[in-house]
C-alpha cells in the first residue's frame, strides 16, 4: 500500500483485529490512545484491536508500506504498551491446559526486513488463489513471520528466572519416568535448589516436584486413552513407585478412579 506527500493513515477505532504495519520506504506518523510513533523503513508497528489509531501527520514523501490485518481465537491480553501478547491455548476434557505466550513487540526495528518482506509479499499473492489450495500455505508462511517478529526482543524479553524455569520444565519432561529430586535438578541445571523452585513458582505457579507430579499425572491419561495397559503399568511407566499411591493421587485430582476415567471413553 502507498501513501502519496499530504496523506495520512486514517482514523479508526475497535476494529477487532490486530494491524500490523510494515514500513518499506516513507515514513508513517501513528498514533494509538495517547501515544504516536513514527514508522520509519524496516520498522513495524502493531495496532491493537479494542483501541483507537488515527494518524499523526500526513506523509512528507511517497510511502510504502504493508497492512496486515491478523486476530486469534481467545482474547488478546497487553500487559504493557511495550509488547502485544497472545494466549494461545490448548483446551481438552483430558489434559491440563497448556498455555504458551508469544511475546511480540509492539514496535521495533526489523532485524530481518528483507525477509519479512518477502513473506508479507508471498502473504498477499496467495490471497487471490484459491481457499483451498492457499490455505495452509498462509498458515505456514504467517507462523514463519511471528517467530521472526517474536525472536526480535525474545532475549530482551526473557528473564534469566524464565529461562531457567524453561530448562527445569524441560528436564523434567525429559526425566519424569525416573525418580527425580531438588537435588538431582540442582546437580543438572547447576543452580541451587531453592533458587530453581523460586523461579518455578513465579513462571509456573507451582514447584518442580509439585511440577512432575501434574506432569506424570497428564501422561497417565494420555496412557489411559491410548492403551489398554494396566493401571499398574501405567503407574510404574510414568514414574508412580506404588500403584496405590497413583491411583489415590488420580482421584484426588480428578474426582474418579483411572479406570473410571478410562472407562468413560469406552463404548
């Protein structure tokens, strides 16, 4: 899209989508509520949905830019007027809920403009072809470019309590079918315990142990789902020492025995 010298972005409030504006040559003059920003070449913008976006001034030179317009199924969260958040989540009658954030800054020098560019480009080609066929090419090429905007501040973003956070959720995904204590988390992730159950608690909500515990427990219904195994082998494969002990941590969660709960996907 191009903006001739005296043009200006136009005035619109609560459009419901996100829009994100990519600026090739020119320069853009955007405001949202009481802030504005000037969008210069490989810079981007994202506009929120529930705001109001007028322009600030009207363009000195010839600009280019793309506009694209993007939403998601759940309710989009701001946290601040740095980054545009989006909770993506995960909902089955059988699974705890996951949930992962993508954290997107809400305006930014493009580290890889070319590319996204590119992209964008290959975007609105695909818009005049068939539903069809484009499809989940647009899927595709969409998710290529969030990760890319996301990866801009991600280091920036990331906190080292994230992070390590992340490594202990992923060690213990890795090793929950083993016995695994504060100890042997500190001995792999080099940290001190109380330090590693500080940052879980405040990215997680809950503390490593209490972490694997929910975890063995998920795969358990996967296992209950999926195979006709033994409550007892499934206990021992997902790292329960004690039938028992599973069955009783099982209904204290879930408000029925594991074979209830498999016995409700029977027919």
């Amino acid at each position: 899209m191009s903006y001739f010298p005296g043009e200006q972005h136009p005035d619109r409030n609560r459009i419901g989508v996100f829009d994100l504006l990519v600026v090739v040559s020119g320069k853009l003059y955007i405001g949202e509520e009481d802030q504005n920003w000037e969008v210069s070449p490989g810079q981007m913008l994202i506009l929120c949905p529930d705001k109001y976006h007028y322009g600030v001034n009207p363009c000195d030179d010839e600009t280019c830019f793309y506009w694209l317009h993007f939403k998601e199924a759940s309710r989009p969260e701001e946290h601040d007027t740095s980054s545009s958040v989006l909770n993506f989540k995960e909902k089955v009658q059988w699974s705890r809920p996951e949930s992962y954030h993508i954290i997107l800054p809400k305006y930014e020098d493009l580290i890889e403009s070319m590319q996204v560019y590119a992209l964008i480009q290959r975007l609105i080609e695909l818009s005049t072809e068939h539903r069809s066929q484009a499809f989940w090419q647009e899927q595709q090429l969409f998710v290529d470019l969030v990760k890319i905007i996301e990866n801009i501040q991600k280091a920036e973003v990331i906190s080292p309590a994230v992070q390590l956070a992340e490594k202990t959720e992923a060690y213990i995904k890795r090793h929950y079918r083993s016995q695994i204590s504060n100890r042997d988390l500190s001995e792999a992730l080099h940290f001190h315990p109380n330090y590693i159950t500080r940052c879980m608690q405040e990215v997680f909500n809950c503390t490593p142990l209490a972490y694997l515990h929910q975890y063995r427990l998920d795969q358990a219904k996967l296992l209950l789902i999926k195979t006709d195994w033994t409550i007892s082998r499934i206990a021992d494969y997902v790292g329960f020492q004690y039938s028992p002990y599973f069955s009783s941590c099982f209904k204290k969660q879930e408000g029925i025995s594991p074979l209830q709960f498999r016995n409700q996907y029977v027919k």
